[in-house]
C-alpha cells in the first residue's frame, strides 16, 4: 500500500489472499479516488470472482499462462484508455461495503467447485468428484478418476476451505477423500499409509494417525 500510494503505479496486481491483508482490503484502505486500475489473481470463484467480474479490470485464475497474462493485459490498457479505473474501483469498494453489512457466508462455505485455468481456458472441477489432492512444488494437484488437474495454491488454504467431514489432510504433502479410503496400513519401520479404492497408497504422518482412525471409524 506504501508503493502504491507513493510512486502512483497505472496498474497493480493483487493477490485475493495474502498475509497481513487481502487484495479487498487493499483496495478499501487505498480507496477509490487513490486506487489505480487492479488485476486481480486468485485460485477460486468465490466472492472474488463474482465482484470481480463487474468491478475490476480483469482476474487471472492461477495457473495462469503468457496468452492469459497477456490478454488481460491488454485489457487492462483499453480501460487505461478510457479512463474508467475511478469509477470501477467505486463499483468495488460498493461491493467491499456490502459484503461487511451483511452475513459472511462466503468465508462460513466449504468449497464445492475448483476452477482450473490452462491455456486461456478455464474448466470447473466439482469438488465432490476429486479423489485425493497431492502437493507438487508450487502447485497442489487435484485427481479425479485418471485425471489430474494442477491449481497454483498451498494445501494449507485447500485444507481450510474443504468440509473437515469429507477430506482429511494425512499428510503434509496429501489430502484425501474420507470415503475413497479402503485399508490403513501399518508399513514396516512404523510408517503408516492409505490405500485407496482405486489402488492408490498415499503415506500418513504418525501425527495424523490417530485422527484418521478415529475419522474412519477405526478406533
């Protein structure tokens, strides 16, 4: 908030959610007249997504790639062009306001949708139907079936956002389905693991152990 108020960029990009404060509040501290044009990159449809659409240039779903980066960009300059930032940075704060007068739903909500951004395109993918969900470098991928679909976000926020009586974190590097569970392992050497339905064996931290026995109704 200091940079942008001191070297007045003509355009930002703001993640929805970061330490500290997220992008919205960023927006509302800054306020409308201040605010320059905003771009907002975020992994899920939520609230973001929904104001977004009508009050901010444009939105990137992480992952995104160059020809999605560009072309959002590109937007960005048209409405540069027309001098519309003010006005839909106002149209936002409105949206900020009436957010906090009424209930918050929004952050009481389990997710029930992940969108996946690839190649410009964007495939909604219905949380009821993934199996389990790995962490991979930056990415946490989601599979589904024989299917795997890569989003850029920690497993720490999809752990927070997932209904706890469905999915189970087992392992700092996993999450699983409750009901895709077939057996609990007890490996040589004291290590613990899952194996799934579909045949899947994914590894269980000893710290997780008992939670998951008792989650399963092993204990």
């Amino acid at each position: 908030m200091e940079l942008i108020r001191r070297e007045k960029p003509d355009l930002v990009f703001l993640d929805v959610q970061m330490p500290g404060k997220s992008g919205l509040d960023v927006v509302e501290e800054i306020g409308a007249a201040a605010m320059p044009a905003a771009l907002f990159v975020t992994a899920f449809d939520r609230f973001a997504l929904k104001a977004f659409e009508i009050a901010a240039v444009d939105y990137l779903l992480k992952p995104f790639d160059d020809e999605r980066f560009a072309q959002a960009l590109r937007r960005a300059r048209r409405v540069l062009e027309l001098e519309q930032v003010e006005a839909m940075t106002a149209r936002l704060l409105d949206l900020v306001r009436d957010r906090e007068a009424g209930p918050p739903p929004e952050k009481a909500a389990y997710l029930d949708r992940i969108p996946v951004e690839s190649r410009g395109q964007i495939r909604v993918v219905p949380v009821a139907r993934i199996d389990y969900i790995t962490a991979s470098g930056p990415y946490a991928e989601l599979h589904v079936g024989d299917r795997v679909f890569a989003v850029r976000e920690r497993m720490q926020t999809l752990e927070e956002q997932l209904d706890p009586a469905v999915f189970f974190r087992i392992h700092r590097s996993a999450i699983v389905r409750l009901d895709r569970i077939e057996v609990l392992l007890h490996r040589p050497g004291g290590d613990y693991g899952v194996r799934l339905k579909d045949g899947t064996e994914l590894d269980v931290s000893r710290g997780r152990r008992e939670e998951l026995e008792k989650k399963v109704g092993a204990v």
